[in-house]
C-alpha cells in the first residue's frame, strides 16, 4: 500500500489517488519535486506540446508512435492530456486498465504501442474529469512512477495545450529528453509557439524542433495543395528560434476517418518519417 492509498482510504476514498471527488491526498505532499521511481527501462521520453489547443498534437503523437513501432520499435504512450484524453479512441482502445502487484499495466494496441490514458481508468469514456490541477499532476506522475512500462524504447507523451500545472509537473518530475511543438500555419502561431519553446528553455528541456500541422490539403482531383489557413511561417519561426522543421501533415480526410474508427495504426502514410529520422540520428539508442 503507498502513501496515497493509505491516505485516501483514511479519508473514505478507494480510488487509490485517481479521486473524482477531489481528495486532497492525491496531490502528495509537494507538487514539484518527486523523486522518479526508475523501475522501467524506457530509453528515449519525448514530449508532444503545443501552445494552444485545436492543432491536432495527439494526432501528431499517434503518426511518431506507429511510425516508430514500424521501425521495429518498443513504444509506449503516456496520454498526459487528462481532462480531454483521445489516445484510445484513435487506436480503438475500450478495455479499463488493470493493476498487478507491480503496478497499473498499461493496455496494448493491435501491434503492441503500450498506452495509458485516463480514459482506462474510468468506469465511462464520457466521464468528465472534474479535479483541480495538483490532483491532474498526481495522475500523471502515476502514470510515470506506477505503471508498469517494461522495456520502452520511445516513450511519447501526448501534453495538454498550453504551459500550465500538467506540462510543468511533466518537465519537472519526467526525464523527457526532449519536445516537439506542434503548431498550424496561421500568423497567430508564431507567439504560441514561442511561448512552448522559452516554458522548455526555462525548464532545460531539449527543443527537437516543430511540426506543422494542417499545412494544406490536396485537391483530390488535380493533386494541387491548397492552403486553407494562408501561407506558412514554419520556416521562418524555426529559423528564428535555431530549431528544425521535423515535418508537416495536411489535412487528409482518410488518416482522420481511421482515427475516428480507432484504426489509426491501419494507416500508412509518411508525412513525419523525416521526424523519426532525425530521433533516429539525434537521440540515439
């Protein structure tokens, strides 16, 4: 029994820390400064941020995750996003985790990307997630310190939008060895992006570089590539910053239907093979 158990169940609460009633218990005793538990033998941790919302950053986090599991790859997901999980959905996971002597085991997609999400956990996949920010942060150093993640090459984790209390608990209580910011073409992102790149600066985190996402979308009839949100600044930002250009996706109607159906790792297409190429070369195994 650990100390949040034993705490919860002093209080009444048999939820083991993940409480939707808001127990205090669950936040620990310090938010910011927990010693990792180095039961696993994940490699290389990769964060997926973005500044703001809507850009499609769990869709970028499933592309690296099948692209690099079909490289021959042991993979995993932390699905860090708590109150708007959709890493299951996209790869048609509904089973509800369950717990070993060991810890929490993380559920396996068709070709064995280990996941973790919220969304296992619950007794509905629409339950709201209603907790105040330093109980988030404890699930998510959950899902760092007490599932069972075995061996793990490349370990993605799927951030919530913007530079609050969840994306400061995983740079503080996570060893990432570095982050991708996602980001769309409008003008308005180059502020966003920004503020992504100095939150990994402040903290020592390695900034891999940006992907683009929704960079434009093909005519079907005729192949031309139509910018639906303007030109793109991506190069000039990420000159601006010193970082690279790991890709850009369009906007492809068929790898969204795969997502919706839950059978996203039945899609092959190459938009980020350059991404995994330079994780490849740069952080080696």
């Amino acid at each position: 029994m650990d100390q949040y158990e034993s705490k919860c169940q002093a209080m009444g609460c048999d939820k083991r820390g993940f409480c939707s009633e808001g127990c205090e218990a669950a936040a620990g005793e310090n938010d910011s400064n927990v010693e990792v538990k180095a039961k696993n033998f994940t490699k290389k941790v990769i964060g997926i941020v973005s500044g703001k919302g809507g850009v499609g950053k769990s869709l970028v986090t499933s592309t690296l995750a099948v692209l690099t599991m079909r490289r021959g790859y042991n993979v995993g997901i932390l699905d860090a996003d708590i109150t708007g999980p959709s890493i299951p959905k996209m790869f048609g996971i509904s089973n509800r985790a369950v717990a070993s002597q060991e810890g929490i085991l993380p559920e396996k997609t068709k070709n064995d990307i280990k996941i973790m999400s919220i969304n296992l956990l619950l007794d509905e996949e629409d339950t709201p997630v209603v907790w105040r920010g330093p109980i988030v942060s404890s699930v998510v150093k959950q899902f760092w310190n007490d599932v069972v993640w075995g061996d793990v090459d490349y370990l993605f984790i799927d951030m919530p939008p913007g530079t609050s209390d969840v994306v400061l608990t995983v740079f503080q209580s996570i060893p990432l060895d570095g982050i991708v910011v996602v980001t769309t073409p409008q003008d308005l992102v180059h502020m966003i992006v920004r503020k992504a790149y100095n939150m990994a600066k402040t903290m020592r985190v390695p900034v891999l570089g940006i992907i683009e996402n929704m960079s434009y979308v093909k005519c079907p009839h005729c192949d031309e590539e139509i910018r639906v949100f303007g030109d793109s600044h991506i190069d000039d930002i990420a000159a601006g910053l010193g970082i690279e250009v790991l890709g850009r996706m369009p906007i492809d109607p068929e790898l969204a239907k795969a997502s919706d159906r839950g059978e996203i790792e039945k899609i092959h297409k190459e938009y980020l093979s350059e991404a995994i190429n330079y994780m490849e070369k740069y952080l080696k195994i």
